[in-house]
C-alpha cells in the first residue's frame, strides 16, 4: 500500500504502518519507542553539526510568485480546497505555498500561467497524494483560466 510507512528491520524493509490504520496500537507503539530510543543514541553526536551539499536549484523569478499570490486574492486557488488555514504569517499574510504546476526542475515553465497558489494541505497532496496527477490537470486549467481573466480585466 502506497501509504504505508517503512522502516529498515536488519536486512529489509517492514511495513511498521499501515495507512488504513489496520495495525495494532501496541505494535506501533514498540515501534515509535524503538525509533525514539535510536534517536536518542545518535542525536547528541549530530547536534549542531552541519552537512555541506552543492545544490544546483533551478533559477526562480520572484515577481512570478508575487503575481500568482495577487492573484489568489490571499486564497487557495484549488477549487476544492476543503478550507486553508484562517491563521497568517507574522508579516500578515495568508499561508499560502506557490507552485508549480509542472515541476520547474522538470523544465516546467516560471510564468504565472503555469502555476498556483495552494493552501499547505493542497499542495501536500498535489506533491505527494494519489490524485496528484489528476490535480495537475485542473490546476493548469485554473491558472491558465485566472491568468487570463486577470489580464482581461486591464482590457476592459
């Protein structure tokens, strides 16, 4: 199962959790104890310790963002978003992920028309959830069809 969560057990990988919540509370409770017992044998050797990596991230255009955000009005642009979050940022404003809809590290475009703004919930699962694929396809609709009204709107 797609959901299931999976830890190293000597030699291979066990299910220690099943998504449809099948498995017994004592089991993952052993579980979550062995984990916390081997992060308190480790932590305090890699407590402020750094590691250094070369990142070659992809060149974003930050008045991108910002034209998607004053689009989105301070909402989720999903349009069954089940409620974002009524709490803001410490700079008052609204908690919203911006996205690209086609992953820029795919060669997907950094135009506004191509991308979303997302509640943090919708963006988890248009990043990680099973109708992640099916969301593409609407969210590229949405934008496309919100870029435009937005630019209509200076037409007229």
């Amino acid at each position: 199962m797609s959901g299931d969560v999976y830890a190293w057990e000597s030699s291979h990988w066990a299910v220690i959790f099943h998504s449809c919540g099948c498995c017994n509370p004592l089991v993952r409770a052993a579980a979550y104890e062995k984990w916390c017992r081997l992060v308190e044998r480790r932590e305090e050797s890699t407590r402020r310790r750094r590691r250094e990596r070369l990142a070659r991230d992809p060149i974003r255009l930050g008045p991108a963002r910002k034209a998607v955000l004053l689009r989105s009005g301070g909402h989720c642009e999903n349009p069954a978003c089940a409620g974002q979050p009524a709490d803001v940022t410490d700079r008052g404003e609204p908690i919203l992920e911006v996205d690209h809809i086609v992953e820029i590290t795919r060669d997907g475009p950094d135009h506004p028309s191509q991308m979303i703004a997302l509640c943090p919930n919708c963006h988890a699962v248009k990043t990680r959830g099973r109708s992640r694929d099916a969301l593409r396809k609407t969210f590229l609709e949405v934008a496309l069809e919100r870029h435009r009204q937005m630019n209509r709107s200076l037409d007229g």
